[in-house]
C-alpha cells in the first residue's frame, strides 16, 4: 500500500503551534501585568504615549503591540509611528483592571506564579512532587500563599477571576427553587454566595472558608448590598464539620487534595445536607474517556505542580465516590468553557 500521499498531507504546523504557544502566553501575560489594557481603556493611544505610560524600552514597543494586535487582543489604526492602539472589545471588558468584570487576577497569578513553576513540569513527572512555593519552604500552599496580604489578595483575585462565569452559569442552570439555604465550603471571596443570592431571592448563603480570607469576602458582600442574605462564617474544613444546609458547594476544592482528603470532604458535606440536598462540585471536570477536556487534564497537571499528590477528576469518578458516601442520584451540567458543575443528591 502506497501511504506517500497522505505522509505529504501531514504537516508539523499543529506541532510548532502548540510548541510555540508559550511565545503568546506570556505576551497576553505580560500585557496584562504592565497594565496595557487598562491604559487603553476606552481610548486609542499611539505606541509612544503607551510607551511613555507603561515605561517601556524603545526596543520592544512595536513588536509587543502589533504582536497583540495579531493575536486579536488589540485593535490598530496606522502603523507604526501613526498607529493609534485600542482594546479589542473581550480584552477591554475582561482586562481593563478598573471594571468590575475584570478577570486578570488569574492572569496576574499566572504570570507571577504558574509560569516560572511550570518551567519545573519534568521534574514533577520524574518526582511527583510540587513545584510552587512549597518546594524550598515546606510550608503548605494556602500557608506560604497567605502569609502576605498582598499573595493572598492575588490568589483570592485569581480565584474571582477564573470562576466568576462558571458561579453565573451555576446560578442561572441550577434549580434552587427547592432549596432556601447554601453553604459554599472554601468559598473564597464569597462570588457564588454572591451571585446565586442575586439570581434567587429565596436563597441564604453562607461562605465558609479559613480566617485570613474572611475580611475580603466581608467587603465583597457588602458591595454588592447582599449583607443581608449573604454571611460569612470561619472554617478550617479538615478539623471543623461543616454548617448545615440545603446545598452544600464547593468550587475547585476537591481537586486540590488526595483521594482520602477528597473523600473526608465528600463525608463532611453529606453529613450537613438534609434527606434530598445538594452537593455540587464545580470544576473542569474531565471527560469519562479522558479525550476531550485538554483543559481539565492540563488543570490536573497544575494540581501536580501545586501539591503533588492532588487532581481532577472525571464526572464518573464523582459519581463513585459519592456514591460509596451514600448519594443516591447524580448529574453532570456544563457551565462555562471546560468546567461543569458535578451535582449528588442525599
Ligand atoms: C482553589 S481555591 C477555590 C476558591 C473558590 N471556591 C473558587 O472556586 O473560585 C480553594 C479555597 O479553599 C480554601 N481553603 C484551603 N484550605 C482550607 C481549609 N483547610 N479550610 C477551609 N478552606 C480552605 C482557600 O482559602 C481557597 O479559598
């Protein structure tokens, strides 16, 4: 059989592409650390006034902007010396850091921390062991992450960031109707207690998660004006039992742990749930077939990079060990992008 022609047919583009795709990553990154979108906000700029405002150095100006400009981040007019810059429509709404809908707290996280720790992957694949900062401290993550305000104001941002769409998707998807109570375990600054109280005037929400982040989630609340259906409470989920209530969620915590871990909190939440409540894990949770989801398989690799020994999971995997706790009924609903919300009912 002659396979010459399709040989010919194959090309290492998709091979450079994902190679290469670092190039862009951290152009994006870059941009948005240096505050280009925000400078650009509702404007059009030339290169040298954005030069002058972000200090750059002569050398990189053009390229870095007309490298956004390809990349779709940014619009032009001229060129050159006579461009005039603007936001392309998605970066100014997401990446402009004064508007309420800005997601660059991940981006930020993701410059200053997964891009140099995920310079180390082969040596988590030869060692199984994390890369962030715990590698030289020994401290545990959310220990080393929060022992400044500044990381930890970072990490909370990130989290807003990278999650605020699935919390609106969730609170849109999900039928709370049945339900009056909620009690998001890890809660962060409150977002999903947030925006399902927003979306359901019949549900109270509690976020629960450790001292050090409760004052965020305190303001976050109380600038949306939801003090009053939205309260906070302090937990440390491995020694303490969870508070009671109809719906028990927990956003990107399961991944972060080891079977055992992910179990315990699994036993926690259904002891807090009365007969037919609610526990709902939203995360980019992996296909059944391990396929399809690059994303959530990636994901999982960050975890390998952030703890060593945590991962994500498949909606099968949810299904069995929730079971094993005594769930009784399970679903699977999309929400934004790679992530899906793993429901099991009591
Ligand atoms: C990956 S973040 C997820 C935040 C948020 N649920 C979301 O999906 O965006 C993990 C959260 O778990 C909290 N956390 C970590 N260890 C905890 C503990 N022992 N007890 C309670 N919360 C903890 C962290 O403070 C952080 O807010």
């Amino acid at each position: 059989m002659n396979t010459a022609p399709e040989i010919h047919q194959i090309t290492p583009s998709r091979i450079m592409e994902t190679a290469m795709a670092f190039f862009a990553s951290k152009t994006l990154l870059s941009a948005v650390k240096l505050g280009v979108f925000t400078t650009l906000s509702g404007k059009a700029l030339s290169g040298e006034e954005i030069q002058a405002a972000l200090k750059l150095h002569d050398r990189g100006v053009y390229d870095f902007l007309d490298a956004l400009v390809a990349l779709g981040f940014l619009n032009r007019e001229g060129l050159l010396e006579t461009a005039r810059y603007s936001n392309a429509p998605d970066s100014d709404v997401f990446l402009d850091k004064n508007k309420p809908s800005y997601i660059g707290g991940f981006v930020e996280m993701a410059n200053d921390r997964l891009y140099p720790f995920w310079g180390s992957l082969e040596e988590a694949l030869l060692t199984g062991k994390p890369q962030n900062e715990i590698k030289h401290s020994g401290k545990s993550m959310f220990e080393a992450l929060y022992a400044t305000p500044e990381r930890l104001k970072q990490f909370i941002d990130a989290m807003s960031g990278i999650s605020i769409g699935n919390f609106t998707a969730l609170a849109r998807k999900f039928d709370f109707s049945p339900y009056s109570t909620l009690c998001d375990i890890g809660g962060a600054a409150g977002i999903l207690s947030v925006e399902v109280a927003k979306q359901h005037p019949n549900m109270y929400c509690t976020s629960a998660d450790l001292p050090a982040v409760e004052p965020i989630a305190k303001d976050y609340i109380a600038s949306k004006g939801l003090s009053g259906r939205v309260n906070t409470v302090n937990i440390d989920f491995f020694t303490d039992e969870f508070p009671k209530a109809d719906i028990i969620t927990m956003g990107m915590i399961l991944h972060d742990w080891d079977l055992p871990n992910k179990k315990m909190l699994i036993r926690k939440a259904y002891d807090a749930l009365p007969e037919g409540g609610a526990f709902i894990a939203i995360e980019a949770l992996i296909d059944d077939d391990r396929r399809k989801n690059a994303f959530g398989l990636l994901m999982s690799l960050n975890m390998l990079i952030e703890f060593g020994v945590a991962f994500d999971f498949t909606g099968s995997d949810f299904q069995e060990w929730t079971r094993e706790a005594g769930f009784r009924r399970f679903e699977v609903i999309p929400l934004a992008g790679p992530s899906s919300a793993a429901v099991a009912y009591k």
